[in-house]
C-alpha cells in the first residue's frame, strides 16, 4: 500500500511539473504544429532520437526503512515526427534485472493519422484515429498558466538555474518550489515541495527532472543511452504476426 499511496501523491502535485515547462518553445510549421504525442514528447520533425527514462522514487517510512520503485521506458523519435514509447514491468529497487521485453508499446504517428497501441504479450494491436493536434502555444509559461492547485495555495518560487551538459547535450534548468502552510492540508508544519527539470531546447525533451514531496518521497527521472540517430522505420510499424483488435467503443 505504501507504493500506491506514493504514486497517488505523487499525482497529485503532478501540476508543478506541468508548470516546469517553461522555455519558450520556438517556430512551429504550420503545416505539421508541434504538438505533446507521448509522455511529454513533442512530435517535430528532423530532430530524432532514442533514449531510456528512468524513473526512481524512494519513499521513506516513519521507522525510517525505505520503498524503492523504479520505472523505466523506451522513448523514440524519428525524423518524421512519429513516436514511440516503450514502457517495462516496474522494477523494486534496482534496475540490474531489468526485462527486455516491453508490457505496452503506444505509437503517435501523425504521418497516418493515428495511434497505434501494441500488446506484446498478446501480439495484438489497435488502431485509433489521431485527434487533430492542437499546437503547442508559444508563450514561455504557457503551461505553468493551464495547471493550477485545488487549494489556495501560495504562489509557486521559479528559478532558473542556468544551463549544464547533459549526454552532451545543452539542458536549461528550472526549479519550482511551493509551499503548503501547516493547516491548508492538515498538516502541523510548512511542507515543501520542489520540481527541478533540466530541459533540452534542442530536443524539446526533460533530460533530468527531481521531485522531492514530503508526503511521497523522492523522485527522480534520468535519460540514459541518449542517441541521435534516425531510428529503424519499422518501430513505427504494427510487427508481423500481430492480430489488429477493434478499438475500444467511447
């Protein structure tokens, strides 16, 4: 129970890193808008890659023993804007014994028009028509505008943190720190919470974020195995022997 209260909290304060996205976003063709496809990736053109994300978040208990949980997914790329991301069997505390093979594999290709959802243990696919992208505002704080807090709470500390390399890659650094008084959530003192991302212009992509709530622990997302090379057309493909199930009614 104590991993699933983490994640629920962990969502809770999932706003701040909404809010964390705050470089401005740049030119965007009108004829193919920049758009979020998956998991906070944009789908844009000539800008390929393929990375892991790995997602640990370490919760401490009142006796002072720790719950490690980490995630992992497969995020691609390609230069024509479609993406792909594998997602993995959660790990308890180490990723060493990590699965090769993904349990869910979702597709955005906006080339066709559609996204395409694959189960590898089932080797069933489905297809479902892609919603016309709404483009990507250009305002710098346009996302930390659309999310706010259920409560009233004190407005959110930004800083910026300058710029580091990353995998050899430029990342800006934000961090955004909130304030919950003791009493607004029945809490007996102030807590805490602070979301740091380092964000790459280039990639439009978090290549490492941490998030530290009191009420959830520790979280941290790095990106490791960074490539940026045009990847094998055939990940944005359903596989051969595959059986193409009817989508889900709405």
């Amino acid at each position: 129970m104590a991993s699933v209260t983490l994640r629920s909290s962990f969502r809770a304060t999932a706003w701040l890193a909404l809010a964390a996205m705050t470089v401005p976003l740049g030119a965007q063709s009108a004829a193919t808008p920049e758009f979020v496809a998956l998991g906070r990736v944009r789908s844009m053109a000539n800008q390929p890659f393929r990375a892991e994300w790995v997602t640990t978040r370490v919760q401490t208990l009142a006796d002072g023993s720790q719950i490690t949980d980490v995630d992992r997914e497969v995020r691609v790329r390609d230069v024509e804007g479609r993406v792909r991301i594998e997602r993995f069997a959660p790990e308890n505390g180490t990723v060493a014994g990590k699965s090769a093979a993904p349990v869910s594999v979702e597709i955005v290709d906006p080339i066709a028009g559609q996204t395409i959802r694959l189960s590898p243990l089932r080797r069933t696919a489905t297809i479902i028509a892609l919603a016309q992208p709404t483009p990507l505002p250009h305002t710098p704080m346009a996302h930390a505008t659309l999310v706010a807090p259920a409560s009233q709470l004190p407005r959110p500390q930004f800083e910026r943190l300058g710029t580091q390399s990353i995998d050899g890659m430029d990342a800006i650094g934000t961090r955004i720190t909130q304030v919950i008084p003791a009493g607004a959530q029945g809490n007996d003192h102030d807590l805490t919470i602070v979301h740091e991302s380092w964000f790459s212009p280039e990639l439009k992509i978090d290549l490492l974020t941490k998030h530290s709530d009191p009420r959830s622990g520790e979280a941290t997302t790095e990106v490791r195995n960074l490539s940026l090379d045009d990847p094998d057309p055939a990940l944005f493909r359903i596989p051969e022997g595959y059986t193409v199930a009817a989508p889900p009614v709405q």
